[in-house]
C-alpha cells in the first residue's frame, strides 16, 4: 500500500472536508504523532508540516516550492489537491513550528539519522526556487538545533545541495587533514548510511526513496573529487 494509501487509513474516521483531519490535527498540534503506529506515515506528515512552514519564511509561498513539495513525495494526481489543501492549511495555522519539531525530535529522539532525514528532504524543497533565503535559512538552522543535530550535520546536509558552498571533505564529513584510509572509512559509512535500502528501514516511503539517489549522487561525487586530488 502506498504512504497516501496509509495516511488515508491513519485519517478514517476523522475526514474535514475531503481532507485527512489526522493531517490537520497534527499540524495544529492537536494530534500526536506519537499515536501513529507507522513510521512511513509519521516521516510524511512531519515533512509536510515542517516545510508548510518552511515555505512561509521568506514571505512569498512560491509555486515552485509547492511543486518540489509534490515531487519529492511523489503525490499521484487524484491526492494533489488535498495535499495542497493541506498543505495550505499548515500554512495559515498560528501554532509555531518550533513545538511541532520538538515533537517530532521527541518521537525520533533515538534516531538522530531519521532527523537528518527530515533536515536533507526541507532543504531539497528550500532550494526549490534556486536559492536559499536568509529566512529559509534561519528556519532550517532552527530546526537542527530542536533536532539537536551537530553544526558539522547541518554544515553537510547544506553542502549537499548547494553547489556555491559544496565542499567534498563536507560531504564526506571528514577533516580534510584525514589519511587516506580516514577519507575512503568516511566514503564507505556514508554509502552505507544513506543505501535506499538504509533509507527505507528508517521510514522513508517508497516514494521518497528518489531522494536516496541523489543523496548518493553527492556522495559519489564528493569521493570521486577527493579520490582524484589524492590519486587513490
């Protein structure tokens, strides 16, 4: 069954308008995810209610931002627009993401990587537009620290999608005074952490498993660089 497929199980009973109320609650702070028994479905509505949020940073809600939200959970046509409805209604919500994010820190308090996740996927969907506003960017920051993620975590996930700043021994998170054998360790872990398959375990949806690809795609490259400047 497809994540949409889950969350509409998740909803039943609780239906507002053609729209989940599980959804709504959730993002109103009025239900807990805690009592969702479903990783797959717990990662996607947090990623849709962090980035509602996220989107409104900068001010100015683009198109494109909601189209990268689309994209990365790969929403079939006959769900698009109540996951735009949705998604709107995270928007005008009052509560602070702030107490939304400590809840999902409290949830995947034991799994830091899941958290890393969520961080990778928001900013995939802040560079949507070609560029990272300084709000967009204040926000993510934010939310790291409520995720109690390590500045060398944000610093790699940042590098991740942004060329100007790309650094492979970022990437790779290693110190670019490491031995070769130090760099070619942090190459393999990586691999390793971020394989679909690691992915997927930790509650990532099928649909979202695209983002692993191109996570692999940084990696790779970050070691491709590294491994010619160091002819290993």
């Amino acid at each position: 069954m497809s994540v949409w497929g889950k969350i509409a199980g998740v909803a039943a009973g609780y239906v507002i308008g053609g729209v989940p109320g599980a959804l709504i609650g959730a993002m109103a702070g009025h239900f807990t995810l805690d009592r969702i028994n479903d990783n797959q479905v717990v990662f996607t509505i947090a990623l849709i209610s962090l980035a509602a949020k996220m989107t409104r940073a900068d001010g100015d809600v683009s198109a494109m931002e909601i189209q990268a939200v689309q994209d990365v959970l790969k929403v079939p046509e006959s769900e698009q627009k109540n996951m735009e409805r949705v998604f709107m209604l995270a928007q005008q919500d009052v509560a602070g993401f702030d107490s939304y994010a400590k809840q999902v820190a409290s949830i995947y308090a034991d799994s830091p990587q899941v958290l890393e996740d969520v961080l990778d996927v928001l900013f995939y969907i802040a560079y949507a537009d070609g560029h990272l506003h300084p709000r967009e960017e204040q926000f993510l920051k934010i939310v790291a620290d409520l995720f109690f993620l390590e500045d060398s975590v944000y610093k790699r996930v940042q590098a991740r999608h942004d060329g100007s700043v790309q650094d492979p021994y970022v990437v790779l998170d290693v110190s670019r005074h490491a031995s070769d054998g130090e760099v070619r360790r942090a190459f393999l872990d990586a691999v390793r952490d971020n394989h679909p398959d690691q992915l997927q375990a930790r509650g990532l949806p099928p649909e979202m498993i695209h983002i692993a690809t191109a996570r692999m795609a940084a990696i790779n490259e970050a070691w491709g660089v590294i491994s010619k400047e160091r002819g290993l």
